[in-house]
C-alpha cells in the first residue's frame, strides 16, 4: 500500500491485473478489494448545548402520578463507522471539579436512556431546592459489542428549567412529505414541510436527528429552514443506499418565557427509478468458437442471468 487506506472516505476498490508470458499471449483478472471497518471514528455530538424546560405536570409529586417521567429532550450523537462499530450508549459526565454532594444528587434527579439518549426525570422536584439544573452528557461506545477500544465524544451541556405553572397552550407540530424520486445527482431539493398551530405562533425550526429508517444509522442528507419550516436535501440521493429515512423535529417559541419546545418525527421514503447500469462481472470472457454462454450480468450489489446468447467466431489466417 501507497497509503493508508480510509473506508470512510473509500470502501472499496477494483484493480485490473494482467499477466503475460513475455510474448504475445496474456490473461486478465478483475480483483475487488472490500475495506473493512475499524473502530477508528469517535462519536460526535449533533449538538454542544440542549436546553428544556419542565412543566409541573413532568416533575411536581402532586400532579405526577408515577415516576420516572421521559421526558421530550433526546440527547443524540453520531459515529461515522459502520453499525457494529458505532453502537453508541449514553450517560451522565461527570466534571472533576463538580462536588460530590453535588454529583450524587444530581445522579439522583436526573439520568439518560443509555440507547436512546432520553432524559428522564427519576423522582419528584421541587422549584424551593432549585428552579435550574445543569448536566453534561457524553456518547460512547457500546462495551457489549465486544471492542477492543472506545472512543467518547465531548460532552454536552444540557441546561434543565422548571416552570413555575403549565403554559396556557402548548404548539402542535406536524410535517408532511410524499414520496420523493430518488435522484442520484440532484441535491437542495424541497422534500417536506413542518408547520405549527395554532398558525399565529412564531419560532425556531430545528432538524435534531437523521437516521436510516431500517439501520437507525445517523446520516447527515437533509436540512430544515429555521424560518419556514422547509425540509431539503443537501446531497443526491440514492434508493440502493438508502431507501427511508426518519426524520426528528423540534420548534422552538419565539419570545416565551420559560422555554417551550415541541417535538416531532416523520419519514421520508425514497422511490426507485431504473437508474442502475448493467455491467459485466468481468472485462474478459473466453468463449470456444461456435459455443452458447449464459451471459451473466451485475446489477448494484446482485447478479442476473440476462440473456442466452451464441456467438460465432471466424477465424482468419495471417
């Protein structure tokens, strides 16, 4: 090897090996290298800073009729390895410099779904101990996976207000899209729209998550206009990579004090269109003069018989 080689930036390569006797007579072989994955990418946050408020009805005793609570805030992260390299689990980070009184009741209060990065509210708080609570989360590899070694991201902050009294009229949200073409080499194309009601309310729009719909792997193909609620793509693409993608949204109020977010999931499902080349398995065939040959063809990742052929060769002589 030249140089090292990245599956990340290239996973596989076709090289053409030709052998020759030192005369006029020669071979060719079609060899196709597959990189494998390593665990060499470290999970990054999809944000540094989170932020929630809660309402009476998620951490008041007297209006919470069990606990824990789930709450609406999914901390996420992604890992650019393929999925048995980039299981991710979270959990509370704890800073050095934090008091171990401070640690543990905080450990106490509050925790993360170790999978899906939801923060859960684990017993009753009252607004007289402490009306604003700071936390950091870090994502980190999965240990039951069975690495050798794992990678953490950074961690990030998420910054917990609790209101006071509910809000008179929380915003509904909901985002529509059809089905979309798949499109190989067009990108910035408009494929959903989010809205709010009632349609008076104002906001920040915010895409929070993108995954594969059948992987649950964290990609980055769409973006949401904080204004308008606009969802386009920012890169082609393709059905024979990804077929469905699920789609999570949160809005924002505008001038609202405390905080109030809402959130929302959709999906958006790829259509397939005939844009897959045939190509022959190999750049050489030998056939005897006169034979029939099955003429096998590969289409994307699979092999079709395609057609029986005869072929006739006419020999001349020099």
């Amino acid at each position: 090897m030249a140089s090292r080689l990245d599956r990340e930036s290239i996973d596989r390569y076709q090289l053409l090996v030709r052998a020759t006797d030192g005369g006029h007579l020669f071979d060719h072989l079609l060899l196709e290298l597959l990189i494998t994955d390593d665990n060499d990418n470290w999970p990054v946050m999809m944000q540094n800073n989170y932020e929630i408020t809660l309402f009476p009805h998620e951490y008041n005793a007297s209006l919470v009729p069990e606990f824990p609570v789930r709450t609406s805030l999914f901390v996420k992260a992604t890992d650019a390895d393929l999925p048995e390299n980039s299981h991710l689990v979270y959990r509370i980070f704890h800073p050095p410099s934090h008091a171990n009184r401070a640690t543990e009741s905080l450990s106490q209060t509050f925790t993360v779904d170790p999978q899906s990065g939801q923060l859960i509210v684990q017993h009753a708080i009252t607004r007289a101990d402490l009306d604003e609570w700071q936390l950091f989360v870090e994502a980190c590899d999965s240990l039951n996976t069975g690495l050798s070694s794992t990678h953490c991201s950074s961690p990030a902050k998420v910054h917990i207000r609790l209101a006071a009294r509910e809000p008179p009229n929380l915003p509904r949200i909901h985002c529509t899209a059809g089905s979309v073409l798949e499109d190989d080499r067009v990108s910035d194309r408009e494929v959903a729209l989010c809205q709010v009601q009632p349609t008076n309310l104002t906001g920040d729009w915010m895409l929070t998550s993108v995954t594969v719909l059948h992987t649950g792997q964290h990609v980055s193909a769409f973006r949401l206009d904080r204004h308008t609620g606009r969802v386009f793509t920012t890169r082609p693409l393709d059905y024979e990579v990804a077929s469905a993608y699920r789609l999570r949204v949160q809005f924002r109020l505008a001038n609202f004090k405390p905080v109030v977010l809402a959130h929302t999931e959709f999906v958006v499902q790829l259509v397939d269109v005939n844009d897959c080349t045939p190509h022959l398995d190999s750049p050489i065939f030998e056939i005897p003069p006169g034979g029939q040959f099955w003429l096998a063809v590969q289409i994307g990742l699979f092999h079709a018989v395609v057609s029986c052929t005869t072929l006739t060769f006419v020999a001349h002589k020099k």
